[in-house]
C-alpha cells in the first residue's frame, strides 16, 4: 500500500512511501535507463527494468520510504562534438579523394 508519494520528474526525483505485508517490488512509471537508482529507508538498492520497460526496485516488508533519482549522462554536448567532428573528418576525406572518372583519364 502507497502511504505517501511525491514526484519531480523533471527534476528526476520521485518518493514514495510504502507498507508492505510481504517482500515485493515497488514499480515507477517511468523508461527505464541506467540512470536511475533508487534508495529504501536511505540505503542504495539496485534497479530493474520490469514489464517491459519501466523501473523497479525490491522492497522488504514493512514500512519504508523509496526515493527513485534519476541522473542522465552529462556528456551529450561532447557526445555531439566528437559526431560533428566525425562527420566533418568524412566529407572532407570524401572532398579530397580523387574521383575514379579523374583517374580514367
């Protein structure tokens, strides 16, 4: 049973807190990525993907507080630098190739 909750995705923070009659799994609505963790009662607890995509953590019984954080990879604009780069480097290699009709001649 859910006794609170409270959620900032855009902020990538969301707090439950749950009483659980037996061992279980505590699910967020949310894509699953490796960004994700979770804690319960503080402590680090590992995620899962379930159902097909979303995120999961285990939960023992009792009574606890669940927080899902969510940190994406902070290199995207370097990511797309070294994209760009990359692109760049081919068309100018493609540039400087010689044409095959060019050496036919």
């Amino acid at each position: 049973m859910v006794l609170a909750e409270s959620d900032q995705l855009q902020q990538g923070l969301v707090a439950a807190g749950v009483q659980m009659r037996r061992a279980g799994v505590a699910v967020l609505s949310a894509s699953f990525d490796l960004g994700w963790t979770a804690t319960v009662d503080g402590r680090p607890q590992p995620t899962e993907m379930v159902a097909p995509a979303l995120v999961a953590t285990t939960v023992p019984a009792g009574t606890h507080r669940i927080v899902f954080r969510y940190r994406g990879w902070r290199s995207y604009p370097l990511l797309f630098a070294l994209g760009a780069a990359v692109l760049l480097a081919l068309i100018y290699a493609d540039i400087r190739r010689p044409r095959f009709e060019a050496r036919k001649r």
